[in-house]
C-alpha cells in the first residue's frame, strides 16, 4: 500500500499536466490544521457575537442606570422630608407642653400633623365642664405642715350625669387610678392639661380629638370619693393651677 498520495492538475487549454506527490501524514496534518482553524473561527465568531449583545444591552443598562438614580434621589428627598415632619411634629409637641419621647405624645399626634397643629392653636380651656355644685376649692396645702394638697375642684352631681370637655383638644389618656378612679386627660394647646376623675365611665379614647362641650365621660363616684362627683383639674406646663382662673362664675345647675 502506497505511502503517498498522488495530485494531478490538467490544464484545459493546453493539456498539460502537473503532479504533486504528498504523503498520508501530510494529508493527515493539514487535516488536523483545517479542523483547528475551523474551531479558532467558530470560537472567535462566538465571542464576538456576545460581545455585540452585550454592547448592545448597554443603552438599556444606561437607561436602568439613570431610572434608578432618579429613584434614589427622589427616596432621598422622601426620607429629607419625613425628617422635616418629625422635626415639626416635636416642635408642635413642646408647643403643647409634652415631651416628644412619652409615650402619649405618638397617641395624640396619631400621625396627623393638621390636627396636632390646629390643637396648638387652640385657647385655654374655660368652659365649666359638668353641671352641678362645687363642693372643695383648688388648694395648694402644706406638705411641710401636714396639709394635703388639693390641685383642683370637686363639683357633685347626680351619676351619670355627662361629663364635658372644658376645651378643644386631644385626649391624653384614659385609665384608673387608686385615687381618681376612672379618668380622663385632655391636652390642649400652650401647654394645658384637664384631668377629670371620679367618672363612672369614659366616652372618648386615648388620641381622639374633642370639642369644647363634647360629652367625654359620665359622673361618677369611682376611685375615692363618697359620692358622685367630678374632681376637675387644670394643669399648665407641668404645674396645677386653680381652675378658678379659668371659668366663668358657677357651674350650671343640674
């Protein structure tokens, strides 16, 4: 068997001829080159043809990539301005004579900037808040002396007579206490508190806004009382002042 492999070329014009002998492990490597080149090609059409879909993802990338830094500017400036609100809400908070880190301040904003503004706003409370008879005035005492404070009046009453709120604002809390019995507190603007206690039961709950005139309990006899009355205290910036201060003449009759 030949080792070689023969090539003839005729030419057709004048019918000549051309030979070329090659051996097999020629034909062999040029064989092997071929493939390899044909391998080189398909890897470098390959790469290029994920080099251009990546290039031409890159407009849309760009895209995205503004889309989301106009996203983040704008969460910046959300968050700019949440800040802002706290910021207010406190001031309007110190405004109403509480402190920003209690507890019942969150109750009485509620998250309404509009109405915790329109409570600052609001005048001292002055309206006599239950009908009936003052029975013990406001009294300072004398702790030094053994004379018990007395920081607001009591004005009987029969049960279950309402109960009204002497001034537009917020309701502060409600609960029970050893003295007071069931209780509510109602901030005002400028630093005023109204406490009312004795009740029997209360008609508002903690954060809700109330008129002046606005039925927010009912008289009772809860707490340490003898009798049904109401026990009604006004307190500016921390301290109890006489509510006599504040309202007008007696309180209607019953």
């Amino acid at each position: 068997m030949s080792r070689f492999t023969r090539i003839i070329l005729i030419s057709g014009d004048e019918g000549a001829m051309r030979e070329f002998t090659i051996s097999h492990r020629m034909v062999w490597l040029l064989g092997i080159l071929g493939l390899l080149l044909a391998i080189m090609l398909a890897y470098v059409l390959i790469t290029y043809a994920g080099t251009l879909r990546q290039s031409l993802r890159v407009p849309a990338l760009a895209a995205d990539l503004e889309a989301a830094q106009v996203e983040l500017a704008h969460a910046a400036q959300l968050r700019a301005e949440v800040a802002a609100m706290r910021g207010l809400q406190e001031q309007l908070l110190l405004m109403l004579g509480v402190d920003p880190a209690d507890s019942t301040a969150t109750a009485m904003a509620g998250g309404d900037l509009t109405a915790l503004a329109a409570a600052v706003m609001t005048p001292p409370p002055d309206a006599w808040p239950a009908s009936g008879y003052v029975t013990r005035e406001f009294a300072e005492g004398a702790v030094a002396l053994g004379v018990r404070p007395h920081p607001g009046l009591d004005i009987a009453g029969p049960a279950g007579a309402p109960i009204l709120a002497a001034g537009d604002g917020v309701v502060a809390r409600t609960g029970e206490d050893p003295f007071l019995g069931n209780f509510v507190e109602i901030q005002h603007g400028l630093g005023y508190l109204t406490v009312y206690g004795h009740c029997q039961s209360a008609a508002v709950a903690r954060g809700e806004q109330t008129r002046r005139g606005q039925v927010i309990a009912y008289l009772g006899d809860s707490g340490e009382a003898s009798a049904p009355h109401l026990h009604f205290e006004i307190w500016h910036n921390g301290m109890a002042v006489d509510p006599r201060e504040f309202l007008a003449g007696e309180p209607p009759t019953p």
